[in-house]
C-alpha cells in the first residue's frame, strides 16, 4: 500500500477522525475482497481548508476479470458542517 498525503495535515476533530478511520477501513476491504489479494492499493489523504478527501485506488481486475482498475473516493466535511 501507498499513502500520500496532500495539504497541511492537522489534528482533525475526533469525529472525522473516526468518519475517515472507517472510511479507509471499509475501501480497503472492498480492495482486498474485489481486486484481490494480490491488489496493490494507494491512498491519498488531501488536507482542504474544510474538509479531508480521501482517495483510494487499487491496481486490481476485479472479480470478473474484465474490470478495469478501481477505486473510490469520499470527502468528509468538516465538524459541524451538513453533509448531503
């Protein structure tokens, strides 16, 4: 696995960090379990004013073997700030 980290990191409020902890828990499982285990993922953290993007992609096929390589990506807003 790869991280890279974009932005000014900072100490994030103990609900985003908790959001982004899940986060990346949850899409690299779905690496593991939908590329593969051979799958090689990177993960890219950008520290935005407002909010933490979290980028995660993988080198894998998928299941079926036609898929191209994937990945997901998500934002968590910052505490106090409406999701939606």
């Amino acid at each position: 696995m790869t991280i890279a980290v974009e932005g000014e990191q900072r100490p994030l409020p103990p609900v985003i960090d908790e959001v982004a902890y899940r986060i990346l828990q949850e899409s690299l499982t779905n690496v593991l379990r939908h590329a593969g285990p051979a799958a090689r993922a990177t993960v890219r953290l950008s520290f935005e004013p407002a909010a933490l993007g979290i980028t995660v992609l993988d080198d894998g096929i998928g299941s079926n073997g036609d898929q191209p390589p994937g990945g997901s990506r998500g934002v968590a807003p910052r505490a106090g700030r409406a999701m939606g």
